[in-house]
C-alpha cells in the first residue's frame, strides 16, 4: 500500500515535467521520439535503419538506455548519428529528469530529431511519460500476437506499432496473425498507427520513415 | 533518492520472507521453480510441454502472473494441469505475498512441484526473490545472444538458462550464435545449466525434464 502511495506521488511529479518539457520541445522546434520495446524485439536495428533513410534532410541524435552496458549506443555513434549512453543502474524505465540528463549531454538545441530507446521492457516504461513528443512501440513476430492481451497498457498509450521481423512470417516457425493482432490493438487504441516492416531487409522501412518524417515537420514548423 | 530507500526496505523484507517460504516448502516437499523471461520467449509452452513430460510421474501445478488477463491459465488447465492466475494489476514483478496468495489458492499441500510464471520481464523480477527453490530463465533465439550484456543480473541469478527457439537457428533470418551466448552468460554465472531446446518441436525437452526430475527428487526426498 506504501509503495503504491510513493509511486502515484513521483508519477504526478514526473507527468508536470514531462507537460513542461513537451512545451520546451516544441518551441525549440525538436521533435522528441519515445521508442520502446521488449528486449531484443530490434529497437538499434530500427534505429539504425530509420536514420539511415532520413540522415539527409534531418539533423538527429540518440538517447540509449540500458540496465548496464554501451553496445547499443556504440553501434549508433558507428553509423555517423551523435549517441549518448544512459545507464539506468537497475531502473526498469526512463523519467523525465533521465531524459534531460540525456538531452543536456547531447546539447540538443539545433537537432530536428531525437530518439529515445528506452529499457526493454513492456511493462514500466508505460507507466513513465517521458516527455517525448511522441510513442513508439516495436513488436517483433517471434514474441506472438497475443501481446495486446497481456500488455494492454503499452498497446493503449502509444501513437505508431511497429510490426518488426516480418520476414519470419514467411516461415513456418510461427504462428502469427497480422489481422488478429490488428485486431486485438485496435480494441485499445483505435488510431493507433501500424507499420509491418523488417529492420532486417529493409521491407517497410520507407513507408514508416516517411510517416515520422511528416509528423516531424509538422511539429518543427 | 526517497523510491530508492523505500524499495530497499521492501526489499529486504520480501528476502527474509523468501527465506521462510522456501524453509516451509522443504518441509512440505513440494519444489517451486519460478520461471521468468521477456515477453513472448515462450514460458507457457515450455511449461505445457514440461508438464506432458513429466505428468506421470509428478503432482504438479502453475501459478500464472500476468498484468492482465487469463489466458496462460486457460491453456494450462485446458492441459490437464492446475493452475491459478494472478493479475498483478500493473506490478511488474511477483514477490513472496503474491506467491503465498498464489499457493494459498492452490493448495500446494501435496503437490510435488510447482511453477510460477512470472511477469515477462528481464528487469524487476530479476530483483525480487520470490521464495522458489531455483530460478529458471528462458531467452529465446530471436532476442539475440547479446542479452547478458544488458541484463547480468537477470542472467547472474538463474540456476538454469533455456535457450528456447533453436529451430530458428536453422533459417537464414538470425545471426544469433550460441557459443557466444555461452561464454557471455559464464563470465556471469559460472555454473548455470544451459538447455538449448524447442518448445514447438520438443527438440531438448527430454534432457530439460530429466535434469528438472532429478532435482527435485533431490529436494523432496
């Protein structure tokens, strides 16, 4: 019962900074990205395929979070897009103040774009605004399409789904039911908007990139 | 600094109840695993093809958690085996409490072996003991073998790792490479019991159960 009072108390503080820092964003003219995820649903892969298709008309950095490690950050700062690493020491999700630890060190004035890759992890991070101008979540197919079910908070709070490893659905290892899982999310969160693509090979890519592109654009203008 | 303290506290309270449980369940000779993993790794498949396995020879019964909903459940008794949900209703992870309430419903009394699936999480369940006999970990091979670099603790405190999904080692759509993930997870955990199997095929489910079965004659005898 205490923990849950302690809890509802540091979300109330945490959703007014996140309010002032989407209004800090927005006159900055920075559009703030919010990516979230299972682990290994491919959160660096989409990163790094998405920043590739739009490294040439915005000007982005990243905000990575682990538990405990640098390889993701590493393999962004690889591919020519400025990165910085946010170890969480056990914290299963980002906060406000988290972020504009990441912000501050990225001296983020000037960029057009900014991701987050939050902890993976389906639960916490949905319960934490984060400040970000919008949601993002990745499912990938091998974790099943009965997720909706389990998760729905995650599902619910989210502007875009990416449907990442598409390209396993053309093997017979899984099951997976792209109408179904359709369904089930629409049932949460009806203007949700659904890209299936592969961070893999690429397939879909465009169509997501261009999407995010747009909103960027009108946000920043 | 105050959420830090206050999980401290809870913390240590939930570690000297884990201690009790696991004092009364060695009386009673009933062995409790607590299985954990990421979303979509595949627990409730593991857990019915182990369950088929071992039914003959074995009492058993799960105890199933989940944010929200019951279809783990409805699966498991769909099987033959009796199971319990528990809806955390938002907590991310299941401690001793929980548990009881869960073992409570169940009438453990009797029972010779009994599973939790816990919260699909790699990061808060990892920190909360929950009174089991041993604790068991699945990745599966769509994660990626880079996961003890994200989440050591998770991997640092499992008595066995299941490495669920080989079959998709077999397709050119993973790069995953299991002698990598080996050593990483040593380097951690020196000791661990690693189980490379497929809960859709059954491929691995053999060596698993017999492993599983000796320990617990060992605890119940």
């Amino acid at each position: 019962m205490k923990l849950i009072k302690v809890k509802e108390a540091i979300q109330s503080d945490n959703d007014q900074l996140a309010g002032q820092l989407r209004g800090k964003l927005k006159e900055e003219k920075t559009f703030l990205v919010n990516l979230m995820s299972s682990p290994g649903a491919g959160k660096t892969s989409l990163l790094l395929q998405t920043t590739a298709q739009m490294k040439h008309e915005l000007r982005m950095a990243v905000i990575e979070a682990d538990i405990d490690s640098s390889v993701d950050a590493e393999r962004i700062v690889d591919s020519g897009i400025p990165a910085i690493q946010l170890q969480t020491g056990g914290f299963c999700h980002l906060d406000v103040p988290m972020v504009q630890q990441g912000l501050g060190a990225l001296d983020s004035r000037g960029l057009d774009l900014i991701f987050i890759e939050n902890v993976g992890n389906l639960v916490c991070p949905a319960e934490f605004d984060t400040g970000a101008t919008i949601d993002v979540m990745i499912l990938s197919v091998p974790e099943g399409d009965d997720k909706p079910l389990k998760y729905p908070l995650m599902f619910s709070k989210c502007d875009a789904l990416i449907v990442n490893k598409i390209d396993y659905l053309q093997t017979s290892l899984t099951d997976f039911d792209l109408d179904l899982l359709e369904k089930r999310v629409r049932k949460l969160n009806k203007n949700i908007n659904i890209f299936p693509l592969s961070s893999r090979t690429g397939e879909g890519i465009e169509l997501w990139s261009e999407w995010l592109s747009s909103k960027v654009y009108e946000h920043n203008s």
